[in-house]
C-alpha cells in the first residue's frame, strides 16, 4: 500500500500495489514510484532508504 496526496482531488489515499503505473530509479537508494489515485490522476512518491518524510513530491 501506498500513501500518495493527490492535488487534484485535494485528498490522501491509501492505494494498492494495483495502483502503480511505474518506478523510476532516481538515485541511489531513491525510487519514485508512479500511482493513479481512485479517480486517474497522476501522483509521484518518492520512496527508498533516503526518503524519510513520506508525503506528496514534485520531480
Ligand atoms: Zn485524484
């Protein structure tokens, strides 16, 4: 499960691994990973051992 912030529907979503569209290898140890919320937008979060501050980002 992901927990992704979604500026269109101004709201945060829990979303299943079903959710994902795609991972990005950023840096090392940094993994963008590629959601739709429950309505299609587009969301990015940022994961990996150097994220610890879970939220919505911008790349
Ligand atoms: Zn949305």
């Amino acid at each position: 499960m992901f927990l992704a912030y979604c500026d269109e529907c101004e709201d945060r979503f829990l979303l299943p691994a079903s959710h994902v569209v795609g991972v990005h290898n950023l840096a090392s140890g940094v993994i963008a990973v590629e959601l739709t919320c429950y309505e299609g937008h587009h969301l990015l979060v940022l994961s990996g051992n150097d994220i610890d501050i879970p939220g919505p980002a911008t790349v």
